[in-house]
C-alpha cells in the first residue's frame, strides 16, 4: 500500500471511531466502535488497490451513515445505562 494511502485510511479510521464516540447511547456506541476495530483489523492485509478502493467507499458510507445515526440520536431523550457512568457535580 502506497504511503498516501495508508495515510488516508488511518485518517478514515480516526475519524470512523471518533464519530462513533458521539453516540448518545452507550449500546450504539459500544456496537459502532466494534464494528469499526474488527472490520478494519480483518481488511488489514488487503493489498488489492481494487479491493481497497472498494472497502474505502465503504468506510466512506458508514461514517456518512454514522453521522446521520448520531445526529438522530441526539434529538432524543435515553436514560443512561447502569455500566455507564454518572458525571460527578461540584455543587
């Protein structure tokens, strides 16, 4: 793989994961992060330009489709779970 496209591919990746930190729910957002970590673990050794054009649309949709989840999301209301933890108030 060339070095500028292995550049943008660890940029699709960060960006993958830090628009899956944003999700209000922490069941979603544990999902997505998973979903993103093994799919590119298991694409890792891909060395078809082909192939990794294709595979890179494909992260291009998802953080597209990431994005668009999120901000559904957050216009509504969820209850925190229990393993999630409450924000300590200086009051």
């Amino acid at each position: 793989m060339a070095a500028s496209s292995r550049e943008h591919v660890l940029s699709l990746y960060r960006l993958l994961l830090k628009a899956s930190k944003t999700f209000p729910s922490y069941n979603y957002r544990t999902y997505a992060l998973r979903r993103v970590r093994d799919a590119f673990r298991e694409n890792r050794t891909v060395e078809d330009p082909k192939v990794v054009e294709e595979l890179l649309n494909r992260a291009r949709d998802s953080l597209a489709l990431i994005q668009r989840q999120v901000c559904i999301g957050k216009m509504f209301a969820i209850q925190k779970t229990v393993v999630e933890q409450e924000e300590k108030k200086s009051d």
